[in-house]
C-alpha cells in the first residue's frame, strides 16, 4: 500500500484560480461593507445624547476609577448577591 498518493484530497485548478482572478480585477474592487442607518435610529441617537443619563453614568465610572486606584472601593456583597439570585432564579 502506497501512502503518498493523493487520489482523496481536492487541489484547486490552478486555471479556474486564474479566471476568478481576472473577473474580480475587471470589476474592480469586489464588494464594500457599508453601513446605512435608518432616521428613526438617527432620531433615538440625538435623543440620547440630549439626555443627562450618559455623563451621570461617566461622573460614577470616574468615581469608582478613583477609588479603585486609591484602594477605598468597597463592594456591597449583599447587593452583589440579590442580583446574582435575581438573575438566576427571578429572571423567568
């Protein structure tokens, strides 16, 4: 029994490789993504960056930051704990 041939595995022509070739040069370039986004998103975004609840979010982010670099963070187990039971077993 042989082990070097090959009869099994598919090896691409190397001629149709070529034609592929030529067809996506001739088209120039093949396919952009592009991204359209709808009015009513536009509105839903303007919306959102009029309200406060954005820079609120950033002010306790910036906060917790501080406090984490200076070592005083502390965290509510019990807190942690509720919305851990919450999401597990309240969430249905």
């Amino acid at each position: 029994m042989k082990i070097d041939q090959t009869h099994g595995l598919w090896r691409p022509n190397p001629y149709q490789q070529q034609q592929v070739s030529k067809s996506v040069q001739k088209k120039g370039k093949m396919g952009q993504d592009q991204v359209h986004i709808s009015k009513e998103a536009k509105v839903m975004l303007e919306k959102q960056n009029q309200t406060n609840v954005h820079t609120d979010r950033q002010a306790k982010l910036e906060r917790i930051k501080e406090q984490l670099e200076k070592g005083t963070y502390q965290v509510n187990s019990k807190k942690v704990a509720e919305r851990v039971f919450d999401f597990w077993f309240r969430s249905s």
